[in-house]
C-alpha cells in the first residue's frame, strides 16, 4: 500500500481534510492586514493556530458543544477576514447549545453551506445559527433562497 493510501490514524478518517487552500488564503488575508492593522493580522494568525490545533487532533474525543460551537466562531471569524465587509454571523450564545458531540459536528455543515454560497454568489451573505428542539438550525443567506440545515445535537457517550 502507498503512504498516500493509508488510512488515516484513529479517529481523522471521520473528518474532512483541512483545505491547504484556506489555510493559504487566511495566511494570505492575514498578510494584508500587517501594515495597516497589525493587531488585527497577528490575531488572524492566533485564530487560525486555534483552529488547526482543534482541527488536527489525531484522535479526536467527544466535546461540548459549546466548545463546538466556539470553534464554529473561529472559522467563521478567519472567514470574515478573508472576505471582509462580505460575511455576518450570528450564532447563539454558548449556554444555549447542550450536549457532547464529536469536533465537526457544527464546524462541517456550516463549512459546506458558506462555501457554496461564497462561490455560487456575488455580495454579501449572512450565517444564523439558532438553537432548536434537537440542536440547531443552520441558516446560510446570500442574494438567493437560504440554505437552511439542521444540525443534530446528540449526546455522545465518552
């Protein structure tokens, strides 16, 4: 079997790769932000070690869906300073999301429902997470009808 065929360790085979070309683009988007608001890029720089720490773990454990939803507002922030002026969020506020869940959880729908929207649209777009009667509900809006998702929030046993 070639390296490249391998399966991934432990528990990553259940989640998606992180896009070298996000990681470039933030990077990039991070670059653009040093000479005019330097606080700005260096915290662009710290969200996005966050978020690849919480993304790369090889053996990913059960979290709290607050946690979850934190990383959630992490991407969604290194988003937003790729495309400035183009992205609002509104997400609920952590003491209303419950539960354990696997990481992913939050972060992939959303992940999948912003890029669609980003690529397939020109302008502004909007991301609404509520909480619902089994977890929450995903509202992606750009210049067309909303990508509206449920996201599941089963408790996972540790």
């Amino acid at each position: 079997m070639d390296v490249r065929e391998q399966p991934p360790p432990n528990g990553a085979a259940s989640r998606p790769p992180v896009s070298a070309h996000f990681v470039n683009n933030v990077l990039a988007a991070a670059a653009s932000y040093i000479d005019e608001d330097p606080d700005y890029a260096r915290d662009v720089l710290a969200e996005l070690g966050q978020f690849l720490s919480y993304r790369l773990r090889e053996d990913p454990v059960p979290v709290s869906a607050a946690q979850e939803l934190a990383h959630t507002a992490t991407f969604l922030r290194l988003q937003q300073a790729r495309f400035p002026d183009r992205i609002t969020v509104q997400l609920p506020d952590a003491a209303e999301v419950f539960g354990r869940v696997m990481p992913g959880t939050i972060q992939a729908p959303v992940e999948t429902a912003l890029g669609r929207v980003l690529r397939e649209e020109a302008g502004p777009c909007s991301v609404a997470l509520s909480p619902a009667a089994d977890g929450l509900e995903l509202s992606v809006t750009g210049a067309g009808a909303p990508d509206v998702v449920s996201i599941p929030l089963t408790e996972v046993p540790l």
